[in-house]
C-alpha cells in the first residue's frame, strides 16, 4: 500500500456500518477483515479472516505487526442470523464474544514493545441495558439483557472490553453504545418490524417480496406498548462519530470511553413510528401471543425476526447522550446532523435517493 497516510484496521468491514465507515476514512489507508470483501469501489486492503477461529489471534497479531496501524474499529459481529447464515448459537457465541477478546489480546501483544496502536472502537448497543429500562439510562446503568441472544452477545462483549481495556499497553479504548441504526441501507429486526418486509428464507416470504407484500406490526393489546418511547441513531452518524474518534489528538483522562449514542431530539413513540411507517398494527392478546407469532413466522421462513426479540420489541428502552454531546462539544451536530425523527424517516426512503439527496446536502 503506497502513500504515508496513517493506517487503520477495520474487522467486519463489509457490514453496513463497516462500509459507510469507508468514505469517512479517505486519508487513511484501509485494511478491511471479513469473511467475504465488502461491495465497494473505495480503495482498502481486504484480508479474509474468520474471528470466530482460535487461530484468528495469531493473524490479526501479525498483520498488526506488519502494518502497525493506529487504531483497530472493532465491528465484526453476527447480528442477524438469517441474513448472515450463522444460525448456530455457538458459532455465533464464538465470533461475536470470544472474536471481541481476541481481537484486544491481537492489540495487547502488538503493542508489547512499543504503543503502536493508539485506539481500540468497539460498537457495544443500547441492547446491553436490557428491554425495559426507567427512563433515560446514563453509562453507569447496570447492564441486563436477556432473551435475545444477539442483545446477550453485546452485553458479555460490553463486559469483556471493559475487563480487557486497561491492559491493551497504552491503547485508549472507546465503546459506542448505539441504539436503533436507522437508514435507508439499514436492515435489523425492529426497523424490518416497521418496513414490514418477508425477510425470511422460505418460499412464502420469497413470493411475498414479489408481490410487494407487507407483514402487519405486531404489539400486544394494552395502550402503554403503543406509547412505548425509542430512540434511534443514524448509521452514517455512528460511522462520522467512529471517524472523529480517530481524528481525536486530545488524550483520554481515563482508559476507556463509554458512550450512549443516539440521534439528536426527543424520541418517537411506537405509534408514531408506524404511522409514519404506515405500517398495518395487529394486536396480539398478550407478549406470549406475540411470540407465537413471531415463531411461526420464524419457523416457516416468513420472517428473519427471531421470537426471542419479543421483550425489544414491547419494552421502552430510552438512553441519556448528555455525556455524547459533551465528548463531540462544538462538532456535536456537524457528527451528529440527524434527528431520531429525521433517522427513521430516512430509513423508508430508497438508498439510491438518499445518496443523491446526501450528496446535494453537501
């Protein structure tokens, strides 16, 4: 790789997040890990690697030492099963939790003589806190997920970075804790809840997509669900915050950053996100009656929406950022420039147009 610009190491790169991250890093030579090369034209150097191999230690720690990056943004994780195909609970283990301890004894050996990687960026979620929170959570909230595995995931990964960051040898480690990603190339479970798309595998959800048919929002009979509040952030904002942090030369007073991220604004209630969704609401009799439901959609290959997301989908879990406007100070609305109600609606606008209307903005 030519050129004297500095380096980064980007796992999980051909993830949404991984691939918006790569036009904010246009003076930094990339290089990207994934199980397959992202579909990009941006210059980066990809290397297949799979994280949820013991083995994967030793690579990462000698392609740090041959590349000496200044930073590692730590993105791969298996988030949707269906979409990703890792379907088995272990493997998924192996890669989302044992993958993120790896991944920081790579940095710790490799800044064993020298400090050669400067920063570690981790993307933990808002999941980690649990489904049902008492209002607006700082980053000190105990964390308690359960049910979901992938929110299980975040939650063990959250506790390992901050087991393993005071010992990563002169290496400042940031953890985002995101919530909703929203966005017109943004596809998770709640945000295919409201664009209502057969995101399954199976046959019915294939003819469905076909046919440009929508599967109803399902919440359980009760006021309080529709009046559930939630947050969302933009995925390109998450990818501007990831970028400024490494761009950031003030040093850290302490050795691990933890951040709630969420759009500017207050956040929507569930009611208004499915008529701004126009979406269809069924009622289910109770959470039970939601789960039924979510289960035949996820055993007939309907819906990739897994039932152990009920309690996401029912709960209110609302994060205060007061300490993100603090970190970005006068760049807080040039990283952070979408609302929560300016995030969700752009998710329902086809990506090609919000690029187009992205680039005009600029």
């Amino acid at each position: 790789m030519a050129g004297t610009a500095p380096t980064v190491v980007v796992t999980g790169v051909s993830g949404n997040l991984g691939r918006r991250l790569l036009s904010e890093l246009a003076d930094f030579q990339v290089i990207g890990l994934d199980l397959n090369p992202p579909n990009t034209p941006l210059p980066l150097r990809f290397q297949r690697m799979d994280l949820g191999q013991e083995e994967s230690c030793r690579e990462l720690y000698l392609l740090l030492r041959e590349t000496r990056p200044v930073a590692v943004i730590h993105l791969a994780f298996v988030i949707d099963p269906v979409r990703t195909g890792v379907l088995d609970l272990d493997r998924m283990w192996h890669i989302n939790v044992a993958g993120t301890a790896r991944v920081m004894e790579a940095v710790t050996e490799a800044n064993r003589d020298d400090v050669m990687v400067q920063k570690f960026i981790f993307p933990s979620s808002v999941s980690a806190y649990g489904p049902d929170l008492p209002g607006p959570v700082s980053e000190e909230f105990p964390l308690a997920a359960h049910t979901l595995p992938y929110a299980i995931h975040k939650m063990e990964c959250d506790k390992v970075v901050q087991e393993r960051a005071p010992s990563l040898r002169g290496c400042s480690a940031y953890m985002l804790r995101p919530h909703i990603f929203a966005g017109a190339s943004v596809q998770n479970y709640l945000m295919g809840a409201f664009h209502g798309t057969p995101n399954g595998r199976g046959n019915i959800a294939a003819r469905w997509r076909d046919q440009g048919r929508r599967l109803p929002c399902i919440l359980p009979y009760g006021k309080r669900y529709l009046s559930n509040r939630i947050q969302f952030v933009h995925v390109d904002d998450v990818a501007r915050l990831v970028a400024h942090i490494i761009r950031k030369t003030e040093p850290e007073s302490q050795r691990l950053t933890v951040l709630n991220v969420a759009g500017r604004g207050e956040p929507l209630t569930f009611a208004r996100c499915m008529e701004m969704a126009r979406a269809k609401v069924v009622r289910a009799p109770g959470k039970w009656a939601m789960r039924l439901v979510l289960k035949f959609g996820w055993k007939f290959g309907i819906s990739a929406i897994p039932p152990e997301a009920v309690p996401y989908m029912s709960g209110e879990y609302i994060m205060n950022t007061d300490r993100l406007r603090k970190f970005l100070g006068a760049d807080y609305e040039k990283v952070m420039r979408y609302t929560i109600t300016d995030a969700f609606t752009s998710s329902f606008v086809p990506e090609e147009q919000a690029v187009a209307q992205q680039s005009a903005a600029v």
